[in-house]
C-alpha cells in the first residue's frame, strides 16, 4: 500500500514538472485556498464572499474551464479569529496543494496570513480589506489587493460630514488590527483638517458586550462617531444609541455591507451613512452586475444559506473573474511569479465594463467609492 501510495504521488510531482507548473496545478484542474470566515457573528462575509467565487468558477468551468483545466476552490473556516487563519494558512503551505490563497475576509486575519505566504512565496489575492499593509507591493510582493482603501473610505466620509456642517468626532473600534488601522487613518484624515478625536473607545472582535463603548463617549458631546467593526457589532451599536435618543451621525465603512448591517438596524435613517466599494448589485446598467447575477442563478440554493446575494458575493465574483483573467494571459507556464507578474503587468484588466489595474508599486487594483444614506432604507424594509 505504501510502495503505490508513493507511486501515485510521483506520477503526480512527474505530471506537474511535465507541465512546468507550481503545486495546485495539475493536468486537469487548478486548484486555490480560502481561509475565511464561516461561523460565528460574521459568518455572512465569508458565506457571501465564498459564493461569489464560487459563482465565477462553476460559470467559467461549464465551458470547459481555462486552458482546460477546471477552477477549484478548497475553503476553510477562521471564525474572524487571527490564530486559526494563520493555522490555515499553515496548512496550505505545508500541503503544497494551492496554487494561491484567494478571498480572505478581515484585516487581522489578512496580517497573520500575509507574511506566512511571502515566505513560501505563494500568491495572496484579493484580501477583504483596505488596510495599508495589503497594498504595500514592496513589503508584501505576493499581495494582489482589489478594493479601495479604508483611508480613502474615510476621506469621503468625513469630507460629508463636514459638508453637513459637524465638527466634533469620536469613534469606536473593534481592538485589532483592523480598527487600529482605521483609528490611525480616521486621525490622519482629520488632522489635516485641524480637528482632533475628542473621544475613542474600543471593543472586543467578535463580541456582542460593546455597549459599554457607547456609554463611554456620551459626555464629549460627539456630533459624529466613526463605528469600525462588523455588521453585527455596528448594528448593535447603532441600536442602542437610538434607544438611548442620541442624534449622532454614525458612520460606517464597507467591511459592515450596507445590507447586511440595515438588517440589524431596528430604525434606519439618513443619520446613519455608510461607504461601499462595489457598485449595486440592482445596477442592471453594469454589464458585469447582470453576469453576475446570471452565475448566481447557477449556484445551488444552499450556496447563500437562504440570503440574497449582495455587493459582498458580487465582490467575490470580480476577485473570481479577475483569477481567471490573470491565468489566461500567463505566457507560458502557470507559475505563482508568473501569476504575480502578469496580474501587476501594466495594462488594465476589464471584467466586462469594471476595470482593475495596478500602478507600479502599488497593490491596489481599484479606487471606487460611492456613500450610502440609510434614509433610503427608512420608509420600505429589505425583503
């Protein structure tokens, strides 16, 4: 049994030199990893973010997949927790059995991830967030990052506010790596405007005790409060300071997607703001929102747990489309170096009408913005 195990994997290592390619990719299919978040408060990013890829894959491997070669995708579950997503990736590298890791869902998650694939050298792309460090191509080289930045989030949240006339800010933030990140940005964009943060308080990650942060910034007399967290901890949040009769503005990035975070509010209104880095997925006047669409249609009614897919799935499917564009304009073998190359080359990629493209030093494949009040939520509910 042993002598034919390692028959079996010899043919294996034997077709994969025949084709000059990297682990994961074999005679008739390639294969990626996911770490991402299936359980817990958050467990509809990673449920969304896993369809949309999904959704790419299945739609590009029933026409025969690329270079015929079918698109797999081996997912595991972190729970948003930094010690299992680095376990995980761990394990892919020790398995030799991904080509790349795709789709991850966090910042903390991201931070431990990252540098374990740049030493084995293995592509990371499409990380679910917008902190700073997965777009510094020169410290992390094997990052493909393909959403706009929380600083440049922040920008335009805070360029609103002002507009509407507010000048005193706080903010409450999840205590990781990813709120401090956001504090830090959050502080860098109202400097340059001459206006500090009169109050901060922060949370745990993946807990529901956060009305304690709330309580603590009622005596700065706040105008607006910059919440950075998931949906479920934003809503909470948003919820009680409406019970409580406060008019803060309240603002949120795209980490907490609008619709998943309207689900949770009990009173929506145009005090409540939000940034999105993808367009709508109601938007049938984008030609990459109706493929989108089409290739949901395909997935199996369980993909999305009884939920309607949203700009989360549609951003995992632009990620999917993106891989797929990458693998086919490789010239030669399919290498990870070749798959970072080409994905940095100079021209932009097109998925339908969206466009991606990479800047020479930098990891950041696209700038859209667009701000969402929640008054529009405030006479009809979300079906």
């Amino acid at each position: 049994m042993m002598r034919r195990g390692m028959v079996l994997l010899a043919l294996v290592a034997a077709s994969a030199f025949a084709w000059g390619a990297d682990p994961g990719v074999e005679d008739d299919r390639v294969v990626f990893g996911q770490s991402a978040v299936f359980t817990g408060p958050n467990r509809n990013l990673g449920i969304q973010y896993r369809a949309g890829l999904l959704a790419a894959f299945e739609e590009r491997n029933a026409e025969g997949g690329v270079a015929g070669r079918s698109l797999e995708l081996l997912s595991l579950d972190d729970g948003y927790e930094p010690d299992l997503a680095a376990a995980n990736a761990e394990r892919f590298v020790a398995g030799n059995e991904v080509f790349a890791v795709i789709g991850a869902v966090g910042t903390p998650t991201a931070r431990r991830i990252a540098p374990i694939l740049r030493t084995a050298q293995i592509p990371f792309v499409g990380p679910f967030t917008g902190a700073d460090f997965v777009r510094d191509a020169e410290r992390f080289p094997e990052v493909l990052n393909l959403r706009t930045g929380y600083l440049q989030e922040i920008e335009l949240l805070v360029d609103h506010m002002l507009e509407l006339g507010m000048t005193r800010f706080g903010i409450i933030y999840q205590d990781d790596a990813f709120g401090r990140t956001v504090l830090a940005n959050y502080k860098t964009v109202l400097d340059r405007h001459e206006m500090p943060i009169l109050a901060k308080s922060a949370y745990t990650r993946n807990s529901h005790a956060v009305h304690t942060s709330l309580f603590s910034l009622e005596k700065a007399d706040l105008e607006a409060i910059l919440i950075v967290g998931s949906y479920a901890a934003g809503a909470e949040i948003i919820n009680l300071a409406n019970s409580l009769g406060h008019t803060y503005t309240m603002a949120s990035l795209s980490f907490a997607p609008s619709y998943e975070l309207v689900q949770e509010i009990d009173e929506p209104s145009e005090r409540i703001i939000m940034t999105e880095v993808m367009p709508s997925v109601d938007n049938l006047e984008l030609e990459v929102v109706r493929s989108f669409r089409s290739a949901m249609a395909m997935l199996p009614e369980d993909a999305l747990e009884g939920r309607r897919a949203h700009e989360v799935a549609l951003e995992g499917y632009i990620l999917g489309r993106f891989v797929i564009s990458v693998l086919e304009r490789i010239d030669g073998d399919w290498t990870r170096e070749a798959f970072v190359a080409t994905a940095r080359s100079a021209e932009p990629v097109l998925i339908d009408d969206w466009e991606l493209a990479f800047e020479p030093g930098s990891s950041a494949g696209t700038g859209f913005i667009r701000l969402i009040d929640f008054g529009v939520y405030a006479s009809t509910a979300e079906e």
